[in-house]
C-alpha cells in the first residue's frame, strides 16, 4: 500500500483512512466532546477509561466492543477519549467497514511509532457473505507475527456478535455431557467478537435520564417543566430516548426564545 504523506503524529492527533484515495487523511478539527458531558454510562466510562490507562502505560490491554442500543452514546464516548487522552500520547485512526481488508497494511504503517494508536471502527457489522471480518480478526489476534504493543481496536456495534445471527445458524447446535456445542456456523460469527477482550454494553435509557441528558444542555432554561415536556414531544416524533435524541432536540431549540 502506498500512502502520499502520512500523518506527522507528532502534531496530528487523529486520522480517517480515505480507501478509494488510500491515504489516512489528518482530522483538523476534532468533536469537542468531553468525558463529562456523557451522562448515564458512569460504568462503561470507568472501564474503558482504565483498559486505555493501562495501554498508555505499556501494560496489557484489551480490544474494546462496545455494543448496544442505538444512540446511547458508544461513538461519543471514543471521541471523549481521544480529547481526554491525547495530551499522553493517545492517537486515533478511524476505518469504515468496508476498508477493513487494508487494516493490517494500516497496522503496518503505525507499529514501530512511538504515540499508542486505537483504531476505532463504527458501526460494526457483517452480513453473510462478506469478507472483511477475515481481517478484522486477524488483526486483532495476529498471525504468525504478533499483534503490535502500540495499537488496539475500539469498535462501536448494535450487535454483540457482529455478524448477522439466522434460526438456521443453530440447527444441529446440541447440549452434550452438560456442554453446549455450537454448530460451526455459530462458532464462526462468535469467534470474532471473542477476540474483543473487554464488552462494554449499553442500553436504552429510561424518561428520567433521558431528562437528564437534556438538562445538561439546558443548564439555565428558565422553565423546566416547558422544557422536559417539549424535549418529552421532541422524543417522541423521533420514537426514541436517547443522548443521540437529547442532543438533536438540543440542536433544534437551542437559541429559541
């Protein structure tokens, strides 16, 4: 693979591979999340802000899923991450799905760098007949040489085992001797999020939180009631409660008299 003037790390703190073009391509300008503004996912917060620690200082870290329901903050909390750990040396490569048969020429290019780089994939699923998980999972346990000390992965999915499950997958799936064993196709679609050492889920919030979320963009609104009752309507046309919804509901009616 050849790249036209890679990323200087030293001054780059994240970058977006561009698969047609076959370049990493510098983010300029990052989203200005931060830690504390996630509300609601304190638990999932605390690990992988531990598993990341314990990578920047050169101890044995794991690959990160993080999986669950749509809109409750598993993208955000990455790009939180990067903001919060840059200043150590916390690099960031994000991949679409479709690219990922680059993934170990990517590796490549960062493995003998001094910064510690999370390659972060988004929305991660497989449907049957694709192939990139082949990869994926290569790179995330290595082949004959070992995975690199100064790269993990962190992947965002609505489904914990990633690739499409079907009933048929599971005809001739048989408990033996107290044992389940699974058919080789259910084997195959779980062999692959097993490679991610550390599962983060997270799931739908509840009305109380979901206020929350919206306070916390409201921090002066002079009346709460109007507010948790347009919010509660706002939700309600998008038929979810979400930080995703919070913050939309935030996009339409901040400024508003």
């Amino acid at each position: 693979m050849q790249t036209n003037n890679p990323p200087d790390w030293e001054r780059t703190e994240a970058a977006i591979w561009r698969g047609r073009l076959a370049y990493l391509r510098p983010v300029r300008e990052l989203d200005p999340i931060r830690l504390a503004q996630l509300i609601g996912i304190e638990r999932q917060k605390a690990a992988l802000c531990r598993n990341t620690e314990r990578f920047l200082a050169g101890l044995p870290a794991n690959n990160a899923l993080l999986w669950g329901a749509r809109g409750t903050g598993k993208s955000s909390l990455i790009k939180a991450l990067l903001n919060h750990y840059a200043p150590r040396g916390l690099r960031l490569i994000q991949i679409d799905r479709q690219d990922l048969e680059c993934l170990l020429d990517i590796v490549d290019e960062v493995r003998d760098l001094p910064q510690r780089f999370v390659i972060f994939i988004d929305d991660l699923s497989f449907e049957g007949g694709e192939s990139g998980y082949k990869a994926l999972k290569s790179a995330l346990e290595g082949s004959i040489e070992a995975p690199p000390c100064n790269v993990l992965f962190y992947a965002t999915s609505n489904r914990r085992h990633l690739l499409a499950e079907r009933a048929e997958d599971n005809v001739g799936t048989q408990v033996g001797r107290g044992e389940l064993h699974y058919t080789d196709a259910v084997e195959e679609k779980i062999s692959l999020s097993d490679r991610f050492g550390l599962w983060l889920s997270f799931y739908a919030i509840d009305q109380p939180g979901y206020l929350e979320i919206v306070d916390s963009y409201f921090p002066a609104h002079p009346n709460r009631d109007e507010l948790h009752r347009e919010a509660l309507r706002f939700a309600m046309t998008k038929g979810s409660r979400s930080g995703r919804t919070a913050k939309q509901f935030f996009n339409a009616h901040t400024g508003a008299g």
